[in-house]
C-alpha cells in the first residue's frame, strides 16, 4: 500500500490516471532501461563491437517480467548504485557468457537518462492527446455560444457585457500557443544521450558517434551534437510546458469554480445523483473536480522549482542535482496528466445557465452599459465631460439604490441630450458586445473545427 498519495488506494485516482501512473511504475522505469541497453547492445553488434549473439541474446532478455523487482530494489539499496542491480539481474538471464557485453562501454546516466526520456514520450503523447481533446471541446462550445451575452468582469466586479463563446475562444487561444511551444519543444526535449563516462565516448573510439546515432535511431529519440549529462536545460524546458499547461487548466477550473457560486450560478461542473457535497450538508453540490484541478495546478508549479535547480550541475555530473528529477519530473508528469484527465470531463458534461447568465447582466439595474452611456454622450458635450457627469450620476445610482437609468433620466444635462428611446437603446447588453462574435470565429472558425 502506498504512502505517497499517487500510490494511495484512497485518493490516488484524484491524483495520477492508471495510465499515467503505469508509465511511471517500476516496471516500466526498468523495461526503458532495458530497451535501451538492447538497443546498445544491437547497435554495437551491427558494428562489430560485440558478437551479434551475445546482441540478440541480450535482446531476448531484456524484459522486464524475468527479473525480481523487490530484488533490484534491495540491491539499489546495498550496493548504493541506481542501476548496478538491474544490470546484474540481466546479466544472469543471458545465457553464453552474453551478459558481459551488457552496458559495454556506456555509463549509468546514458542509460538513466535516455529510459526516462522514452517515459516522458509515452507520457507526453497522453498529455498532448488530452490538451487537443480539451481544446476541441472548448472550441466547439465556443462556436456554439458566440452570440450567448453574459458579463464580464474585471477586479472581481462586473465590467461589460461579453459573451460565452468569447470567454471561451481566449481559452482555447491560450491552448493554441500551448500546442505550438509542444510542437517546437518535441526536438529539443526527446533527445537521447549515449556517451560514456564523463560524455567524450572514449570507450567506444572512433565509433562513438555512430554508436550513438544507431542506438537512439532504434529507440525513436532524437541524437544530440555533445553530452548532456551536466546539461539540463531539456528538463526544465519540459518542466516549464507542463506548469504552463497546468496554470491554464487551473485557470479555467477556478473560473467554473467562481463562476458556480451560489450568487452568480452561471455554471456549474457535472453533477450526478449520489455525487455528495457535505458530510453534514445534504443541500451542497459542491465543485469539488475544479477544486482538485487547482490544487493539482499548484502541485505542478511547486515542483517546477527544485527542477530548475538541476540546472546548477557541477563538473560533467552531479547526482545531487540529478536525481531530483527522478521524484519531480513523474510527479509533474502524473498531476498534469490527472489536470487534462479531469478536465476534459468537466467541459464534456459542463452545466451552462444561460438564463442566470441574462439575470446577472441586469443585476446592476443598468450601470454594467455606463461606458456606452458615457460615449454617447461625449460625443454632444466631449468625452472627458461626460465621464464626470456619468460618473456623477452612477454614484447616485450606487448610494440611492435606484435603477441607473432612473437615475440618467432624471437629470435633465442627460435628457438635454439623450431622449429616452435613445437610453433604451444603450441600456441594452445584448447590442453592446463588440466584436465578441467575430474574435470567436478568429479563433475557432464559424462552423468547422480548427485542425491543430
């Protein structure tokens, strides 16, 4: 049973996806370390380095259900070397003397490095699949709502009217830039390192290049011009994709979370029977995913330090920066992916009350459209006139409690000017949305998907 809360019965669910959590298992963590000393060892047979039998028998080894586990572990913990154990539980799989040419010429961190580059593809092609998906739902509701007129709102307080599809089309806006650093970045992160030692390839002689190439070759990671042993930048710029597709997903999941409050009731997260708010409560339906989200979100950006620290390596290795990527960056991977997990699911079955959403444009009894009033009116007696004389008249409005059209059209300077068919017209949130409707299609398109 664990004690971390990925691993946890209880909660872990909340907290790594199953198919998250496998990759980041033991089990897979030594089976990349296998295909990676395979892949070596194939390499250095096609290149006359090692007998090809001795290569294919290692191949044929090399799987992850042959070996103890609980063993490796205990001998990580005699020997104090990460990778030593496994080694040997590999070596005595192969049978004729094969296992002497296992890891021939390579070092720890080659192998280390490289297994966990082919971890975060695997996690990283679930983590873009789930951020496309999210992006398709947002898009698809954008498109739909891009005429629904709710209010926006600034410093927590109503601004001016906006709509729905508009709110959403920013959203999916952020995503695009997202998905576009994810594409760039792929190059440069899943790179990996097969150098030897202290990275000069002095084992392999004149080979070590090709050693190199035809080993990631087989592996499908990219080959990099020099070591990167002491080089960490790839894993904080991982890192730093992962925090910000995270503050994205929490972003959005604490404006359903807002925008669910009793008072403004514009939304609200699935909901099902038997989904309980309160222990004590019977009456809460609470947004109780959103919440995780952000948690999570924080969770994400937490461990966004410590992975900038591996960039203070010392010498051509320094395992007391290196390994804090081994806690970190699964961690990162796990809660980002449990984000888009969740997320996905929340927009899916997302509850939107367009009603309350028209209720909440006339709560302030008018002064939501004072810039509109404003304008209008500056252009008989001069804008910055205007806004005096409006916000005169709106601060009236606040402190008498009275609708703030009462108010405009009982002040004969406003009825000098505005006639009360002409403040009819202001006043009303549903013609005042700009280009709302048009900046979604920019986004999103008019009726088809956008490809990404």
């Amino acid at each position: 049973m664990g004690s971390h809360i990925i691993d946890s019965v209880v909660y872990g669910a909340g907290f790594a996806p199953p198919e998250m959590a496998e990759i980041f298992s033991d089990r897979n963590r030594v089976q990349k370390w296998f295909d990676v000393e395979a892949a070596l060892a194939q390499a250095q047979a096609e290149l006359g380095m090692i007998p090809a039998e001795a290569a294919a028998e290692i191949t044929r080894k090399a799987r992850v259900e042959l070996v103890d586990l609980a063993a490796i572990g205990a001998g990580v913990s005699q020997v104090a070397h990460s990778l030593v154990p496994a080694l040997r539980a590999l070596a005595r799989l192969c049978a004729g003397g094969a296992g002497e040419y296992i890891h021939y010429g390579t070092t720890t961190q080659d192998i280390i490095d490289t297994g966990m580059m082919l971890q975060l593809k695997e996690a990283w092609t679930l983590i873009v699949q789930e951020l496309r998906h999210i992006r398709q739902l947002l898009a698809d509701q954008a498109r739909q709502h891009k005429g629904t007129v709710m209010v926006g709102r600034t410093h927590g307080q109503q601004a001016l009217p906006i709509t729905w599809g508009y709110k959403l089309a920013v959203w999916v806006d952020e995503i695009d830039r997202h998905l576009e650093r994810c594409t760039e970045g792929e190059k440069r992160i899943f790179v990996g390192n097969i150098t030897g030692a202290v990275g000069t390839m002095a084992a392999f002689g004149e080979l070590g290049l090709e050693v190199q190439r035809r080993t990631l070759q087989r592996l499908g990671l990219g080959v990099p011009r020099i070591c990167w042993h002491s080089a960490r930048d790839r894993i904080t710029e991982l890192a730093t994709l992962l925090t910000q597709m995270a503050g994205t997903m929490g972003k959005i999941a604490n404006e359903i979370y807002n925008l669910q409050r009793t008072e403004i009731a514009e939304l609200r997260e699935p909901f099902h029977m038997g989904k309980v708010g309160s222990s004590t409560m019977p009456h809460k339906q609470n947004p109780s995913t959103v919440e995780l989200v952000v948690v999570l979100a924080r969770l994400v950006r937490g461990n966004l330090m410590p992975l900038t620290d591996t960039l203070f390596q010392e010498h051509e290795r320094d395992a007391s920066c290196w390994r804090i990527e081994w806690a970190a960056l699964p961690e990162a991977c796990l809660y980002t992916g449990a984000i888009l997990t969740h997320m996905r699911k929340v927009l899916a079955g997302l509850q939107i009350w367009e009603e309350q959403m028209t209720r909440n444009l006339h709560l302030l009894g008018g002064l939501l459209l004072s810039e509109r009033v404003m304008l209008a009116l500056g252009e008989k007696i001069g804008k910055q006139t205007a806004h005096e004389l409006v916000y005169e008249i709106a601060m009236r409005a606040y402190e008498e409690k009275i609708p703030f059209r009462q108010a405009l059209a009982s002040d004969p300077r406003i009825t000098t000017h505005l006639d009360p068919e002409r403040l009819d017209h202001l006043l009303d949130p549903t013609t005042y949305i700009g280009l709302a409707p048009l900046l979604v299609e920019q986004v999103v398109g008019s009726d088809d998907p956008v490809s990404t």
